[in-house]
C-alpha cells in the first residue's frame, strides 16, 4: 500500500507516521482488520462498541467509537451506513433512582446491560422493555421525542417519567412502525 500524506496532527488508524518521510505509512494487518469489522457493522453483525473492542484485541491499538463513527461516516456516508442498522431499543430501570429510566438503542441490549452492570456495584439495573426494530437509529429518534414531551425531566440519558407511559410508547411505536 502507497504512504498517504499527513493532513491533520492525528494519525489514521492503520497507520503508522514515517518520521523519515513525515508520510503515513500503511500497517496492513490494522487495516485488514478494519476492513473486516466495516463488513460486520453493515452486514449488522457487529455494534460501535464491539468493533472498537475486536479491534483493541487483534491490533492492541484503541479506536474510540466516535473515531470508528467518523471513519465510517466519511467511507459510507453520514449516517448512510447507521440507517440500515437493525437492532434493539430498551428501557432500563435502577432501583436507586426511582421514576428515572434509560432508553437507548443497541445491537445487543443484553449486552449493553452488561456494562451498566459492570459499573454498578450492587448489579441491580434491570430491562424493563426490549423491542426489535428495523432501523434503531430512526426508531430512537421518534421514541425519545415522545418520551420527551411527555417527561417530568430528563438528565441527559436519564428521563424522569412515568414508566407505564413510557412502555406505552415503546408498545405503539412497535405496533405502528415494525409490524410487517
């Protein structure tokens, strides 16, 4: 692979700065596996976070999921590539703040309970509610609009609101949207 000229003070990941030349040099077996994860994440084979996490483990270099993000943003197209993503939106619940729920998407819920919960020393977060979607990223967008507008509050990911008109939401936006 031909060396790429630096354009920014950050270096490409799969590359590797010639201090010779001041060119990028291609490590091929980095971008190799780049290459892979890209083909995992559109076939929906793969989350943001577990490619990041596959490729920390085969390359042992860290690729941030917003720097992933951007990478795939400028190959496929802003956004292009995340509208075709299937997967998962949740409600997850912590006893400790009562009245406050999470919502969010992922490819896995169960897996993304699993870092609440590796965070978390007494393990007692729970999912609420699971709905399979067809486009997580649209269907996060419509729900968290409505659980906005209908919220006491909301502290960033965290929304104060009552949970039987949450889990309404949730059950409409199925039933409009995801039945065949």
């Amino acid at each position: 692979m031909k060396p790429i000229k630096r354009a920014t003070s950050t270096i490409n990941f799969g590359y590797m700065l010639n201090q010779k030349t001041g060119m990028l040099d291609a490590v091929e077996h980095e971008i190799k596996e780049l290459e892979f994860i890209e083909k995992e994440m559109l076939k929906n084979n793969m989350s943001l976070r577990g490619a990041c996490e596959y490729l920390k483990e085969k390359t042992k270099k860290h690729l941030s999921a917003p720097g992933l993000k951007k990478h795939m943003d400028k190959k496929y197209g802003k956004g292009e590539w995340l509208a075709k993503l299937k997967g998962e939106i949740y409600i997850f619940q912590n006893p400790a703040w009562e009245g406050w729920i999470k919502v969010g998407k992922s490819s896995d819920a169960k897996k993304r309970l699993a870092q609440f919960q590796a965070a978390c020393p007494l393990k007692d977060f729970e999912c609420v509610k699971l709905i399979t979607v067809k486009n997580q990223t649209k269907a996060e967008r419509k729900i968290l609009d409505l659980i906005y507008f209908f919220a006491e509050k909301n502290n960033g990911e965290w929304i104060k609101i009552n949970l039987d008109k949450a889990l309404e939401i949730l059950n409409t936006y199925k039933e409009k949207y995801e039945t065949n």
